[in-house]
C-alpha cells in the first residue's frame, strides 16, 4: 500500500525540479502567487542610476511600450534616452516613427551616432533650416518707411541717437551720440523722437505676414524674427526661392532687413546680426552643418549675449571669435564663464536642443 505513495512523491519531486529548473531559466516571465505583483522584464540600463533605483526591474524594459509623460513635447526629453540610444545603436539600427517635432540630425552627430551603426537615425531625420531676420533699421523706419524720399534722419532715445540713416550717417552722426553733438557736427539732421508704439505695430505686421511662409515664426532678442521654414521649403521652391520671397515681402511693407539662413535657431540669429566685414564677404547662409561651423567660428565672440560681462576676460586671453571660444577647454570655461554662455555656445553649433 506505501508503493504508490512513495511514487507520488517522487513524481512529485521531479516534477518540482523541472518547475525550478523552468523559473531558473526564465526568472523574467514566471510571478509566483507568495510575490508582490511586478511584472518582470529583460531591461536596458537607463545611464542614470537615481532612474535605474526607481523604474521597475532597474531600467527600460525590452519589447514594451514606454510612455513619457510630459507637460509639453520638445523640452529635451530626448537626453533622457541618450545612454540607451548610444548603447543600442551600437549592434542595431534605431527608427523613430511620427515623432512629436522634427528630430535634429545635429544632436546624433553630436552623441558620435555613426551613420553605419545608426543609419536609420540618420534617414529618419531632417536637417532644419532657419530664417533669422534682423530689422535694424525698425526704429527708422518705422517713422519713415524704406521707399520715402532719402534724406539726413536720426531717431533719438533717451536723448542719444539710436539709428540714422545713411545720409546722417555721411554727415558725421554715430550711434550713441548725444542730441547737442548731432546739432554741433550735422545741423542738417533732422532728428525725430522713437516711437516704441509705432515699432510694436510694425514689428507684429511684418509677423503677421511672416505666417504666410511657416506657422513657426517667433520673435527674437535685438529686433530679430526666427522663422522655421523646414517644412515649407519644398511649397516655395527651395532656399533661394523662400529667402527671397521673404525679402520680397518685408520690403513691401517699407521695411529692410538682413537675412540669415542656418541649420540651427541659435547660429541663424548670429549670423544675422554680424556686422559686415570689409575685406571679406561674409557668409550668411548656410545649409550644411560644415559650412555653418565655419561661418559662425569666423563671428565676433560679442555677438553672444552672454559674453557681455566678459569682455576684459576675453580679450585678456586673446579671444576674438566664436571659434577660439570654442576651442577653449570646457571645464576651463565651466569655471570661468557662465551657464548663459555655455548653452549659446551649445546652441549655436546645435549640441543643446532648441525650444
């Protein structure tokens, strides 16, 4: 009668062994009832360990979904995936399918994502194109339009001169000079008060007209508007075209304005408001990543707003150009500078995303 039993029990025994040996194999896929509810998973390391402690089994989980919640897309979140990207696209290929904004190929480059290991990065991504547009003479004319009759004008604030024009300019009057000065040297001049409310109305219509090009149109610091034209180069027929069609526009308005074109935001406001070398021609539009590193390393350094404060420091060390700055060694520059002029610096040659 014990027979049976004891063969039971030894059934029951191997039977146990192969359970263990199956849930030894695959720890990933087997929740037992005594367990707390966590679904198991193989993971990727994430590159930050604080995130590593926090997600379940210690990184992304492989062959799931992940959802990032954010309160708006295009804020960066894509550094976040930067160790993982890295390391996968070292032994396979990477696609992104409809994402939210279009990705920049500068920023791959800048993780040193080849485009043998990363090919579909690289063909699932465009290359954006800016506009910068720099109206320098907006306080001018937004007094006196572009077609007026020419003649010797000054636009006066807070009793220095602000602009002239090219007559008043012929006639001796600088920037910054005072009301009594251009009275003195040039009393031909006729100097005229800024109207600030005359410049926003301007400044919203030229806009306004902007949108008929790209829905991307924003304003920018020193009487500039981006304009990101990606997406509507192809509609106008390309660069050149969509370049001089807005030229066109601006004019028609009774505006001047110089124009940059560039592969990022940061390098596209830069170039638009370099002031014009003599003896070169200067290189504003740019398509290429080569060639815009090349014309923005050729720019004054002071063209960075967060250079301002540094200018004894900068000139004390020799430097000159947005170039030299660049070649300066980064730690060097974390203590010396600060964070502003980093992040312009980054975002100038596309290695910092761009709201």
């Amino acid at each position: 009668m014990e027979i049976p039993y004891i063969n039971a029990i030894m059934l029951l025994s191997s039977a146990t062994t192969s359970v263990n040996r199956v849930i030894s194999l695959m720890p990933h896929a087997i929740w037992r009832a005594n367990e707390v509810a966590v679904y198991k998973a193989i993971t990727s390391l994430t590159g930050f360990s604080n995130l590593d402690a926090e997600l379940p089994n210690g990184g992304w989980p492989k062959s799931t979904l992940v959802e990032l919640l954010l309160q708006q897309a295009g804020i960066g979140e894509l550094q976040l995936l930067k160790p993982a990207l890295v390391s996968i696209a070292k032994t396979q290929r990477i696609a992104f399918v409809q994402p939210p904004h279009i990705l920049n190929g500068l920023t791959f480059q800048a993780w040193d994502l080849s485009q043998e290991k990363s090919a579909d990065i690289h063909r699932n991504t465009i290359m954006r194109t800016w506009i910068s547009l720099a109206l320098r003479y907006l306080p001018l004319e937004a007094l006196r339009p572009c077609w007026s009759e020419p003649g010797a004008y000054a636009i006066i604030d807070k009793e220095r001169v602000l602009t002239a024009s090219r007559d008043a300019v012929v006639a001796g009057v600088g920037f910054d000079m005072r009301r009594g000065g251009v009275s003195a040297i040039a009393p031909g001049v006729i100097m005229l008060d800024r109207d600030l409310e005359r410049e926003n109305l301007a400044f919203e219509a030229i806009a306004m007209t902007l949108l008929r090009y790209t829905p991307e149109v924003t304003y920018a610091a020193d009487n500039c508007i981006l304009l990101d034209v990606t997406a509507s180069l192809t509609l106008f027929g390309g660069h050149r075209e969509i370049c001089r069609l807005i030229t066109q526009s601006i004019r028609t308005l009774g505006f001047t304005c110089r124009l940059a074109c560039a592969p990022t935001a940061m390098a596209a406001w830069l170039l638009s408001r370099a002031p014009v070398a003599r003896n070169r021609r200067n290189r504003r539009r740019t398509i290429k990543v080569d060639t815009m590193t090349r014309a923005v390393d050729r720019l004054p350094v002071g063209l960075l707003p967060g250079a301002s404060k540094l200018q004894d420091w900068l000139q004390g060390i020799g430097c000159e150009s947005i170039g030299q700055l660049r070649l300066y060694p980064r730690a060097a520059l974390q203590r010396r500078t600060n964070q502003q002029l980093l992040l312009e610096l980054d975002k100038a040659y596309g290695m910092a995303p761009e709201l």
